[in-house]
C-alpha cells in the first residue's frame, strides 16, 4: 500500500460563524490533521493540500452559486489555510473550483505520477467536497480511507450519512485518526 494524505479545504472560509459554509468542527480537526501530516511525512509519503479557490471574476461557481454564498475567492484570506496547520515546503497543492478534488485538476496525475495507490482523506465538508472526492478516488480505483474525526461538516446527521456512504465503497473505508496513522507506519 502507497499512501497520500488529502486534506481537503481547510480554509479560512470555513470557519467563519457569520458563513454559510461555518463548519463548526473544523478548527477541532488541526491536531489530527497535523498528526497525519507528520505521519505521512515520516514515511515518505505525500501530503496534498486540496484548496477550493474561485476566481476573481465569480465565473467558476456554476451550481454551487445556487446554494452557497460567495467564498474562497482566489487572493483573499478567506481561501487561505486556517492558522494552525502544517503546510510544508515539500508538501503538494491541488487547487479546485469545483467539489471534487479531482474534476478537471491534476490530482490524479499527480498521484498516479508519485506511484500513490490509497488516499487517506480528510477535511471538509464531509457532505460536500470530501464526498464528492472520495467517490472520485474510489471510481479511478485508488484504495480509500476517510479519517471519520479528521472530517467534519455543518451538522452530524449530514456528516454521519457522508461517512455511511463512503463506508459503502470498499471495506475498512471510515477509519479514526489513531488508525489512518498505522497507515503510514
């Protein structure tokens, strides 16, 4: 098993309480987030920041427009990383305008090209854009594991039937921190 991290849109946007994307979990998740990057980092394994940034322009919303305020605008603070988290020097960045980590990104390449055959996935939004790339990877065939309390989303009903759907891709998909880091081991 070659693994990478994905840390998916952790980004200032998501914590704020005035936002309608606030996910109130999100800043909960740094400790984990960063054990896991520590981890992955150790074993030489690759660490990919997944950031959703929107031009300037607004052009690149489509469909998310109809049920999400403006956010992640490219060159703001509010597409930054939250404080907190580890992005090192040799670490990889994804940007995204859409949900999925992988919809017209290099994502794929990038790990086909680095010989990653499992991603280990976290951050938010559980319902929304970690979902949406976790089904991706499982359709391109990489083996999937979702790290259940290094995600969050608005609600834990929504979050709890993201990770229930996931769960029914392949076996041993939703796993707890403690245990995504044995995968690095």
């Amino acid at each position: 098993m070659k693994p990478a991290l994905l840390v998916i849109d952790m980004q200032n946007d998501g914590i704020k309480p005035e936002s309608r994307l606030f996910t109130p979990g999100a800043v909960g998740l740094i400790p984990a987030i960063n054990r896991l990057a520590e981890a992955a980092r150790s074993s030489g394994a690759p660490v990919i920041w997944i950031c959703q940034e929107h031009r300037r322009q607004i052009v690149d919303f489509g469909r998310e427009a109809d049920i999400s305020p403006i956010h992640c605008v490219e060159g703001t603070r509010g597409a930054d990383l939250i404080d907190g988290l580890k992005r090192l020097e040799g670490d990889y960045t994804v940007i995204k305008r859409r949900y999925s980590g992988f919809y017209n990104t290099d994502l794929e390449v990038l790990l086909r090209c680095l010989g990653v055959d499992t991603v280990v996935v976290t951050g938010i939004i559980t319902d929304g854009c970690v979902l949406m790339t976790a089904l991706d990877a499982h359709a391109r065939d990489f083996y999937l594991r979702v790290v259940s309390d290094g995600t969050a989303t608005t609600d834990d009903e929504s979050h709890q039937a993201a990770l229930r759907i996931m769960a029914r891709t392949q076996p041993n998909v939703v796993v707890p921190a403690e245990q995504a880091v044995q995968l690095f081991a």
